[in-house]
C-alpha cells in the first residue's frame, strides 16, 4: 500500500512539474516573440532612415546622412536610429529647401507612424511580462519556477532599453540538474521498495 502511495504521488508531482513547467515556457516563448516584434518595429525604422538618408546623400548640395546598420543588439539599434532621426531633423532645419520638400514630410509621417506601432508593440511586450511575473510570484508557481530556474523578465523601459535584450527564460542547467536529482531521488526509493518487498 506504502509502496502504491508513493508511486501516486510521484506521478502527481512529475505531472504538476511537467504541466508547470510547459505553462512558464508557454509564457517565456510569448516574451521573446514579443521582444522580436519590437525589433522587427525598430529595424522597420532602421529602413525608413536609410532611405531618406539614400535619397539625401543622392543630392550633392546636402552633408552626407550616414547609414545605419540592422543589429542583434536592440540598445544600440533603438539609440542609433534615434540619433540619426535627430540629425536628419537638425539637417533639414539647416536646409529650408529640405524641410519643405514632400520626401521629407513622408519621412516625418513614415518615423511617426512606425513610432506608433513601437509604442504598441512595447505595451504588449509589457502586458505578456506581467503575466509571466505574476505566475512566477504566485505560491506554489514561485517554487515550480525557482527550481526550474525561471528568473523574473524585465519590462520595457525607454531609458533603459538594455533590460529586454538580458532576458533569456529558463536557465537549462538547472532543468538538467533537477531532472538528475530526481532520477536518482526516484532510483533510490525504487531500490527501497525493491528490498522491503524481498524482505
């Protein structure tokens, strides 16, 4: 009967970590998909800029716009292109004939509207980390999540954008480890069983 018990119960727990833990990588999977849209937003604005600076840098008459570069690094992309909207604003203020020109309210229309879309994009990114948070801060999750080594995901923040290119989800070695842990845990109680039942 000991034996059946334990066996239940083992069953249940395995169950509960498994069930648990595909719910957390569940969540983990939304942050990051959520991270690469504010990305793809950011590298659409990266375009927008290259292209405006193509077609200024085709005119002689004008200082040349330096190109920008896609990046992995988010930071720096989000600070780059940001810089290089400033300086084209600084150029046409420099230029009348510029800042007149149609090319240059499209730029200005295309910028503002793909900052509305990042703007969306970062408060979904910030809803799907405070449901991530919220289930691992809630008893029995936050003992789940420690074990399975999932750490707290950062929110967006504009001035401090470095935060959602650190976060990584589950820590796999932990995973590994505790799935050793509770094979030999499991090998030594079936060892037990074994010899009470010999006995």
């Amino acid at each position: 009967m000991m034996s059946f018990l334990f066996w239940v119960l083992v069953i249940f727990l395995v169950y509960y970590f498994i069930t648990r833990y595909n719910r957390l990588q569940g969540l983990n999977q939304e942050i990051k998909e959520a991270r690469s849209n504010i990305k793809v937003v950011v590298e659409r604005k990266v375009a927008i800029v290259n292209q405006f600076a193509d077609l200024v840098n085709s005119y002689g008459s004008y200082e040349k716009v330096i190109q920008l570069k896609v990046s992995d690094n988010y930071t720096e992309m989000a600070k780059a292109t940001s810089e290089a909207v400033t300086s084209i604003k600084a150029l046409a203020n420099t230029y009348p004939e510029l800042k007149s020109s149609t090319h240059y309210s499209q730029f200005l229309e295309n910028i503002s509207k793909n900052e509305q879309i990042l703007t969306e994009k970062r408060e979904i990114y910030n809803y799907v980390v405070k449901g991530y948070n919220s289930q691992i801060a809630q008893i029995p999750m936050v003992f789940v999540a420690s074990a399975l080594g999932f750490k707290e995901a950062p929110y967006f923040d504009p001035n401090n954008e470095i935060g959602i290119d650190s976060f990584s989800g589950a820590n796999t070695e932990a995973i590994k480890e505790l799935a050793i842990k509770g094979t030999e845990v499991l090998k030594d109680k079936t060892e037990q069983i074994k010899d009470k039942i010999n006995q």
